[in-house]
C-alpha cells in the first residue's frame, strides 16, 4: 500500500472506526503509520561475485559467455565504467562494509589471520540494523572466521555460507548457519540464492537488507554438466569452459532472485547493487584492460558496479566518473535515510549525485589501490588513480598512464620529462596516504577468539595456527588446508586464544592417521596444564571432487576423525595451546583444533 493512500484512510479510520475499541483503533494506527513509513523505505539486495573479471559479461564485449540477466540489468541501471576494487578478495570485502580502506581495519591479505576485520569496525549491516532493516549474508564471508568477526558479529541476523576465502567443494557443501554446521544439496550457487530468497519471503514485510556474495567463478573449477558442454561445445579449454559455465549459473540465479521480487512486487522500491570483488583469476577476455586477480593495473581491480532502484532513479545510465568500493556505505546511507554513525571515519563518498545525473555536484579526487602487504607494512605497493591518470608501482618503481588515451595502460609516460610532475605529485600523495591508512596496524595474527555465547564451539582453523619444526600445510593457500610434515621430533602447531569467559574447556583435534603402529600419542599443552592422548588408525577418506580441471590452491575434500582431548581450566585473556605428537609420524595429519566451553 502506498503512503498517500495510507494517509487518506486516517479520517476514515478517526471518524468511521470511532464506535470500535479504543485498543484496535490503536492497533490499527499503529499498523498503518508503520507501514506509511516502511513503504517508502527501499529494501538492500547487494551482489557481489567472487573473482569475475571486468571482461567477464556480454555488456562488456564477451562474445563468448552468455549472461542475458546481468546484460539486462545492467540497461536497467546506473552503471559505473570506472568502478574500483582492490585486487585481492577479503580487502575489496571489507572497503566495501565499512566505506573505509581496508587496511584501517585490519585488513591486508586473504589468509592466516591476514583477512580478519577488527570487530570494532562498523559495517552497512550494523548501520541498517539499527535503521529497522533486517539483515542477511548468504555466501562467502572473508572478513574473519570466530565470533566476533564473523557476520553474526558484524550485523547479520542471519548467515548461511563459510567464512574462509574459498571453499573445497561446490557440490552438496558443508556450510556454517550462524554458529551452527550444516549440509545443503545441491550446487552452491543454487543453494545461496535459494537461501537468499528464503530471507527476503520471510522479510517482504519490513525493510531488509540481503547481501548475496557468490563465491563463483572463484577455484576449485566446478560446475554443472549442461553449462560445462555448453562450452566445451564452443571449443574451449576445460578451465575457461568451467568458468563461464560458473558465470553463466551465476546470471541465471541472479535472473532467478530478481524474477522473484517482480512477482513479490518487491522490484520498484529495491536497490539492487551488483559488483565484483576483484579481477579474473585466469587468462580470459578482460575488454582489453592490463593485468588480472593480484594485479595493479586496471584488470586486478577495475569491476562493473551496476545500480537499480526503479522508484528513484528512473533514467538508465553509463557513468564514467571514478568510484570505489569505499563508497557503497555512505551511498547506501544517503538513499535509504539510514544514519552514517559509525565508531571511524569513513573513507568513502556518497554517488548519489552522480547516481541522479548530477556531475557537476561532483569534485574530482584521486583513488588509492592497496596491493598485499607481504612482507613490510612501511614498504608497500599501489597505485593512483585519477579521472585521466594512473600512477602504477608494482615494485619497479612508479610508472604512469594516459586512461583517456591509452586505457590497456601499454604506454608507460614516467620517463617523459612533461609527465614527471604528474609523476612526483600521484606518488608523493601515495605515500602521505599510505603513511595514514597504515598507522597503527601490525601483521601480527589476531588470536583466536574463544567462550562467546554466540559461538560456544570454535573450530581453530590449521590456518590459524603458527607451525613450527618444519610442518606445512597441505597446499600452498592455508584456506581449507590441514598441517602436514609431523615427521620431525620438535614439530609441534601452536594457537594463540583470546578467552573470553573462563573455565572449564573441552578440547578435540580433527584428525587423520594412516598407520596404526608404533603407538602414538598426542600431547596439548595451555597455561602449565598437559592432556595426552593416544592417537589410532584413521585413515584419511578422500571425498571425489567433481573438478573440471586440475586444482592449484584448494585441498581436496576428506572425511575426518575427531580425537577428545579432555578438559582444561582456561583464564580470561591471550594464552597459547600447543599440540604436538609424541613421537614423529608423517601419516597424521591435522586439520583443526576445537574449543568448547563448558557451561
């Protein structure tokens, strides 16, 4: 029902409800007034797909990958041509929750406590919370895997996806429902946007607020049998033949959710956002930009950002002025009258000039990519971005391009004595910005948190661990891999916790063993207390992968073995667990330690 016509019934309500109880003539104003409030109040649905490069869309030139659904709301959109990300996932996840760097936030890699936000950030779920909105996440998370940095943590009601940068099977997946483990059939994309909808049945009522972050075309490659021969069929290789059946089953389940808010009569009064988190991870078209996933040229971080609301803003457009992820918080703000309270600055902008055709309300500004920090946080790469330039350095000192004349950045004008100037003065605000936005912020791992009500069982990932005596992990990304190498008599994996209730804790391992003999125990060590364990036979069960080609960062699946530990008295605060065998044994293997409190 529309405001105006909720506001004529008023003096019908006052006048010939009069002989009704005074109780339901006040229910029913108080019905009326909160839906005259909520009808103009426009729902969220924010889209955000895992390493889909810029090329990877039939609006931006694909001839080869078919995606009729993203093509048509992209003409029914304002869309950005010069939309930034970061090049890298968790970094362009965590910019745009927060409408800050990433970096102030914690957040400079995709791994090992690289990725975690600190809690105290406040994100769009948390600011439209507290605007009336329900709140939901369906998808991949990457901002931090324990409570209180996972999206129960940071604003969503509810959450159903996985928290890591990538998961090992797509296929029947194992998925995290708040703080609980459950198992979904089918294929993941299907089962995120059957979720997703689920969430906005369930809310049609009220303002709601869905963030739906597919984690395809990201690896394993994966797919369904109809999209992978579609392609294959067009003589692709198996890895490009994978990826577009991803996008194209992504653009039929996006096609799917927005199918349902026409006939839930949701479309006119929703905003509807789609974005990529970062560059192709794969050779493939890119609409001739330089560069992919990791890169800092235009292809690593360069994305479509593409915004619906049809009750507002009504002329479908092409914007080509600079944009970031950064500004989706403040964008947000602004068009659902949300307050922009917030524990930081924001580092963003509001687009809504520019989304209602107002440029000239528009000051130009320089943007700021932020490559992973690996080693040094004092010594850092990037680039500079403005409306013409870009000012690239990738560790060979900093190069400069012409956008308007030479947008696949082929031309490098540092060396030219009229561009020097340019040169010095994008590189020197570079580093004023980096010398800000770092302050403060260590690589040091943040412990894992532990004895939170809202998560009374934490999973202590391999990843988090710090391994010592020559252990490794199963592949060369930690995401999803187990600890290896415990062949050597001083191996031994170490957690650092953050208690955050003491008392009495169970703890467990989840394990694998091929051998049975020599007899093997397991010893875990925290605050001068010592459980030991013997350790039996527990082969590691291999779970097929329905890859489509060869994998390069994720482990494949295994069924694991849960190993009781025992209890231990743990006090508030930061302390260490240690688990280490016995004696050496290269067949076991570890993928997790499990904390539990007792109540």
């Amino acid at each position: 029902m529309k405001t105006p016509l909720l506001l004529a019934l008023v003096p019908w309500c006052l006048g010939g409800l009069s002989k009704l109880p005074r109780s339901l003539v006040v229910l029913l104003m108080t019905w009326m007034l909160t839906s005259a409030a909520t009808a103009t109040t426009p729902n969220v649905l924010l889209i955000v797909t895992d390493d889909q490069g810029y090329g990877d869309f039939g609006f931006t030139g694909n001839k080869q990958l078919d995606t009729p659904n993203l093509d048509k709301l992209a003409a029914q959109s304002v869309r950005f041509e010069r939309f930034y990300v970061t090049p890298f996932c968790a970094p362009t996840r965590a910019a745009l929750l927060t409408g800050r760097y990433p970096l102030q936030g914690g957040v400079h890699g995709v791994t090992r406590g690289e990725e975690t936000m600190r809690s105290e950030e406040t994100t769009i779920a948390e600011v439209l919370k507290k605007a009336g909105y329900r709140t939901g996440l369906f998808g991949k998370w990457h901002n931090g895997e324990n409570y209180p940095y996972t999206p129960n943590g940071q604003g969503f009601e509810e959450a159903l996806g996985f928290n890591l940068g990538h998961w090992n099977n797509y296929f029947d997946p194992r998925l995290r429902h708040n703080a609980e483990w459950t198992k979904k059939p089918g294929f993941i994309t299907d089962v995120l946007t059957d979720a997703a909808l689920g969430f906005i049945e369930q809310n049609r009522a009220q303002p709601w607020f869905c963030y739906l972050a597919y984690n395809a075309p990201h690896s394993p490659f994966q797919c369904t049998e109809r999209e992978f021969q579609k392609y294959k069929a067009k003589g692709l290789d198996d890895t490009l033949a994978c990826v577009y059946a991803m996008c194209e089953s992504l653009d039929t389940n996006i096609g799917r959710t927005l199918a349902k808010l026409d006939e839930w009569q949701l479309t006119e009064n929703t905003i509807v956002l789609f974005l990529t988190d970062n560059g192709p991870a794969t050779e493939r078209y890119v609409a001739g930009l330089r560069g992919r996933k990791g890169s800092l040229y235009e292809g690593g971080s360069r994305t479509p950002l593409l915004v619906r609301w049809p009750a507002r803003l009504k002329e479908p457009r092409v914007v080509p002025t600079l944009a970031h992820a950064i500004d989706i918080l403040p964008t947000l703000c602004e068009l659902t009258g949300a307050k922009q309270k917030t524990n930081f600055p924001i580092d963003g902008r509001s687009l809504v000039p520019l989304l209602e055709g107002k440029a000239d309300a528009w000051t130009e500004r320089e943007i700021f990519i932020q490559n992973r920090a690996r080693t040094d946080l004092q010594r850092t790469q990037g680039t500079v971005i403005t409306q013409r330039f870009s000012a690239v350095n990738s560790g060979r000192g900093w190069e400069l391009y012409d956008l308007e004349k030479d947008p696949g950045q082929q031309t490098d004008l540092a060396k030219n004595a009229d561009a020097r100037m340019i040169v010095d003065d994008l590189s020197s605000k570079f580093e004023r910005w980096w010398s800000l936005t770092s302050a403060g912020v260590t690589r040091d791992r943040p412990p894992v948190p532990v004895g939170h009500r809202a998560e009374p069982l934490v999973e202590a990932s391999a990843a988090q661990a710090e391994l010592i005596g020559g252990l490794s992990y199963s592949t060369k990304a930690p995401n999803n891999a187990w600890i290896t190498g415990w062949d050597a008599a001083d191996a031994r994996a170490e957690w650092t916790i953050a208690v955050a209730q003491p008392g009495a804790y169970e703890l467990a391992v989840s394990f694998n063993r091929d051998r049975a003999e020599p007899e093997l125990k397991l010893r875990a060590e925290t605050g001068g207390q010592a459980l030991e364990v013997a350790v039996p036979q527990a082969p590691a069960k291999v779970i097929p992968m329905p890859d489509r080609a060869p994998r390069d960062s994720e482990s494949p699946d295994h069924e694991w073995h849960t190993l009781p530990l025992g209890r231990v008295t743990l006090t508030a605060g930061e302390q260490t667990v240690s688990v280490r065998l016995t004696l050496p044994d290269a067949s076991f293997a570890l993928q997790h330690l499990a904390l539990r409190r007792v109540e």
